[in-house]
C-alpha cells in the first residue's frame, strides 16, 4: 500500500510538471508524456500511447467544453468535425495496434521530429500567416477533422497541434473559433482511441490515472505563466530537447 501511494505521488508529480510544461509551452502534454512512459518506464510504444490517452482525453474534453462555454465552438460545423474525428481516431488507433511495436516507435519518432520541425518553422516570423483570408468553404471542415483525427488515433500527438492552423489558414476562422472547433476535432477521437487501447489491454492505469491527475492541476499555471514570459523564445527552446527525446527513442 505504501509502495502504490509513493508510486502515485511521484508519477503525479511528473504529471504535473508534464501539465504545466504544456500550458507554458502550448504543446499537448501527449508530446511530452509518450517519450516519458516509453523512455523513462521502459513500456512498449502501445502501452506509452494507449496510457498517454488517460491523461490526453480528459483534458481534451475538458478544452472542447470550456471553448464551448464561452461560445467558440460554431455548432454549425462542430458535429461533422466531431463525427470525422471520431472515426478516424478509432481506424488511426487500430493502425497503430496493429503495428509491431519496434515498427510503430520508429515511426512515432520520426513523426515527432517532423512535428518539431514545422513548430519551429511556424514559430518564424517569415513563416506566420498574415491574413485570414478564406481559401475552402466551411462545408470541408470534416476533412480537418478526418486528418486530425488520424493524426490522434495513430500518434496520440499532433492532430491538436495541426488543427488551429488548418482552420486559421484554409477557412479564415479567427483563432478563438479555430481552437475551439480544433477541439472537437480531437476530443471524441481521444476518448474513442483510450476505448480501444483498454479493450486490448494497453492501458497501465496505476501510471496514467496520477499522470492525469497531476496534469490537471497544473495546465492552467502553465498557460497563465506563459503570458508573462518571452513565448516565443522559450518555445524554441523547448523543442530541441524535445527533438532529442525524439532521436533517443529512434535510436533505441
């Protein structure tokens, strides 16, 4: 009994600097929790992946529910994006069940450094978008959260990552409104891939119910903080151990 609670405790506590990390750093704490779980506890890519999704799809849920709350997520097209989301998260996730698990950390971690790529790349200001000029009608939005949601169910990252500036970019949305639709984007595809993870047994609860809990309490400091401080530069920063974690595992 004393062994569990110090185990919580201590993972807790790791996944309130994980919680934190991403509200400062704007990155979705999946980022940071998968290389942790396989690196750090040594668990197969399934079972780093399927119980990232403990901490992952309450927060995702939580997101969707507070944009919604203050009126930034459009019903108009929220339901497409969210059945497309949906969807692909589960086909996304029974791809990367499918896969061995050698085969599936390779790709997640050349995924990853592609992911860190375009982030630094975005963070450039050559690279930032001037307009909101609108390039598709909004009746395509599904395919945002079809890609997306793949993107969640196959990688547990980077379908939030890649949803706002979709939206932004091809559909002209104010970024309020992108961020809130990019949650709905995700959030059913989270909840649908932790689903499929505990139906075949990928889950490790004892590490990902405290992870979650720990995140939970901390995100909104880190989000808080991150409007007093140089975002961007720290952004940066942040990205080149995180491409190291992502060479480690490739190299693993």
């Amino acid at each position: 009994m004393t062994e569990m609670l110090i185990e919580w405790i201590v993972v807790g506590g790791i996944g309130a600097v994980i919680g934190f990390a991403g509200g400062l750093f704007g990155v979705g704490g999946g980022m940071l929790a998968v290389p942790l779980l396989a690196l750090g506890f040594g668990l197969e890519q399934q079972f780093a992946q399927g119980t990232t999704y403990v901490m992952a799809a309450p927060t995702a849920v939580m997101g969707l529910w507070h944009y919604y709350k203050h009126g930034s997520v459009d019903r108009r097209y929220a339901l497409g994006i969210a059945i497309a989301g949906c969807v692909a998260g589960y086909l996304g996730t029974r791809l990367a069940l499918y896969l061995d698990p050698q085969q599936l950390r390779r790709v997640f971690s050349v995924f990853l450094l592609l992911l860190v790529a375009y982030m630094v790349i975005s963070e450039l200001p050559r690279f930032a978008p001037r307009s909101t000029r609108k390039l598709l009608d909004m009746r395509w939005s599904p395919l945002v959260g079809a890609f997306c949601g793949t993107l969640t169910g196959f990688f547990t990252i980077g379908g939030a990552i890649c949803a706002t500036p979709m939206l932004t970019r091809l559909f002209g949305l104010v970024q309020q409104k992108a961020q809130g639709l990019a949650f709905a984007a995700i959030a059913p595809g989270t909840l649908a891939s932790l689903a499929t993870y505990a139906h075949h047994d990928k889950v490790v609860w004892q590490l990902g119910i405290p992870l979650c809990l720990g995140a939970l309490t901390t995100m909104r400091a880190g989000v808080a903080m991150a409007h007093r401080l140089p975002e961007r530069k720290l952004r940066i920063l942040f990205y080149l151990p995180l491409a190291g974690t992502a060479i480690a595992l490739l190299s693993r």
